[in-house]
C-alpha cells in the first residue's frame, strides 16, 4: 500500500468528503488535498457513528474503508476519519472500536466531538492526530485551553465564528492548525447545539438527550425550538420539514415550529453557500484547511467545488493575492458560471454586512 502523503506546515489543503474509494483519483485531479468519510451504523437501526446518517454519506463496512485509504493514498490524498458525533455509554464503545478499525485500515487520523471519546482515545494512548469537530464549538481561547488537556492537533472551526475571531486564534496558538468551512450547508444554527441538524434519526436523537453534553446544550436551546428535538424526524437542513406533535412544537407567536424554522432558513442559500471571496483574508490570518461540506454530493458536484477553490488560490502570486475587489470579482463570476446563479448575501459564509465578518 502507498505510504500517507506528508502535510507540509503552513500549505493550504482543501478538504473535501468522499464516500466511494473510485472517487479518488478524480479528487485528486481537481486539487483536493485531503478527505474525510464514515462508516454506516450496523443492526437495525443502522444509525451511524459520525454526524451523516444518510448510508449515502458513508462506507458500507470496514473493507471498504480500506479500499477507499488504498486509493486515496495511491492519489496522494490524507483520509480523515469522522466520529463527529455524541454518544451514550453504548455507541461509544461502538466508536472506540471504529477508531481502532480506522486505524488498522491506515487512516491518517480522527474527526472527533465527543468528550467520552477524546478521553478514551487519550487514556488508550491512541497514535493518530485527532481533529477537534465544529460540534466541540471553539469560540474562544478559553474553550481552546480546555481541549488542550487533549491530544488535539487541529480544530474545526465553528460556522459562526467571525473572521476576526479565527485571526485572534490563529495568533493564539500557533501550534495548532485550524480548519474553516468554505463550500456548502451554512446553516443559521448552531451545529454544537443543535439537535435539528443532518438527518438525526429518533434513535440518535435518544443518545444525544442521553450525554452530559447535549443535555447542557439544550439549556441554551430557546424554549420554542426544544419540541422539536426528541422528534423521530428528517432534519430541517436537508428535508425542508419537521413533523408536528399534537400541541406542540409551535413558537412564541403560536405559529407551527415547522413555519418559523422555514422562516429562518429562507434567509440563508444552505446548500449553495460559499466563501471564495474570503479566502484570501482567510489564508492571510492563519487558517491552512479549507472544508468542504459535501458528503452525499456526487463526485462532478465535488470536483466542481474543489476547482473554485483552487482556482481563487492560484490568483495568489509571490506578493499574495491580487486586491480583494478584483479577487472577489471573479469569484462571483466563476461561482455564477458553475452554479447558474449570482451569488449574494444568502449564498454568502461571511456576508459583509454580518457580524461574521466583522473585522
């Protein structure tokens, strides 16, 4: 088998989802440095051990995995792999046992949210780098000096930390490498906090309620959105729609949970959200991972994706990026080229106007 690619420090790597060993050569080609993928649940409820429960989302068992670390290797590609996700006494001993599976087949390290698991991890003296998922939700040095008393090397940032708050981090704490979305599913809410987001199926829902850390969580959840968080349903990111209980799940107007969520997401363009023209300022403040959200997605969508970004990374010359006006410019047309669509506010991960962008 080839041999892990080497990470060089202070490279940009783009980060994309893979979810079929045969999409890597493809990967490879379009500028992906690196990818992330899961593996489906096993018995009856087939539920997942990472944050995708759609069995599109992930590998049918563990020879698939590695064939799929087999091929990205060969195409020069790091493989993450995701245990993004909270669980209870059982489902984490199923995810202790994937790690050890994961690392068997040649993974090159851990996506992980959480605090049971990064403990056993630590306690087992687990050898791969971990990476800190957006569901550990680092907003601050504070919450960065609590992880530390953990072998993490680098943290997932977040959706809704601002650029000036990723830049005060990066210069923080230099020794750690910090990942940022750029392409897809930017979601007004919080994915730490949420028990709403990517297709949480009742029995996950269960084992979520059942941590420590969902069930503190949900404190900060407002009292309108927590009927909706037991509930058997499709997520509101990706079905459009929450199933309602007799008398419950309505807002503080009276008005059906189900209206007030599709209010807030008609704001945001979930899916076709993107932070190209960012990415210079973003390169320039410290981060050196940019994600793509697109597990599930077919391999053309994620190749087109990835070339964006490399193409808004090449127009960065020995002395940087051209002005961000013009940078921007093309941006927007090569997003409307792929995307049939003028990009704006709603499609936008950093609108300049939002407290997202403050700088």
């Amino acid at each position: 088998m080839t041999g892990p690619p080497t990470t060089v420090r202070g490279q940009i790597r783009v980060v994309t989802g893979m979810d079929f060993p045969t999409e890597a050569p493809a990967l490879a080609e379009a500028g992906a440095s690196e990818v992330y993928c899961g593996l489906r649940g096993a018995g009856a409820t087939r539920s997942s051990t990472n944050r995708r429960d759609n069995p599109l989302c992930n590998l049918d068992g563990e020879k698939q995995l590695r064939e799929l670390v087999k091929m990205a290797h060969g195409s020069n590609l790091r493989v993450q792999f995701a245990l993004n996700t909270f669980y209870d006494e059982q489902s984490l001993g199923v995810a202790m046992q994937q790690a050890l599976r994961a690392q068997d087949a040649g993974v090159d390290g851990v996506i992980v949210a959480d605090l049971g698991l990064l403990r056993s991890l630590e306690t087992s003296r687990f050898p791969l780098p971990l990476t800190l998922s957006c569901l550990g939700v680092v907003y601050n040095t504070e919450a960065i000096k609590f992880y530390l008393r953990f072998p993490i090397r680098r943290i997932v940032l977040p959706r809704h930390v601002t650029l000036r708050e990723m830049a005060r981090l990066c210069v923080a704490y230099p020794e750690l490498e910090f990942e940022a979305f750029v392409f897809h599913d930017r979601c007004p809410f919080e994915d730490g906090f949420c028990n709403l987001a990517h297709e949480i199926p009742g029995s996950l829902q269960t084992r979520l309620l059942a941590t420590h850390a969902a069930k503190a969580a949900m404190r900060l959840v407002p009292d309108r959105l927590r009927h909706a968080a037991g509930r058997p349903a499709l997520a509101c990111l990706h079905a459009r729609s929450i199933e309602r209980k007799q008398g419950k799940g309505m807002d503080e107007r009276g008005r059906p949970l189900e209206e007030k969520v599709r209010e807030v997401l008609a704001e945001h363009d979930v899916y076709a959200a993107c932070a190209l023209c960012d990415i210079p300022l973003l390169v320039r403040i410290g981060i050196r991972y940019l994600k793509i959200v697109n597990r599930g997605s077919t391999t053309t969508r994620k190749t087109q994706t990835i070339r964006l970004i490399r193409s808004a990374l090449t127009r960065q010359g020995d002395e940087g990026f051209k002005r961000d006006s013009d940078h921007a410019r093309e941006s927007c047309l090569e997003y409307r080229r792929v995307f049939g669509r003028n990009c704006g506010p709603r499609t936008c991960y950093y609108p300049p106007d939002s407290p997202r962008h403050a700088w």
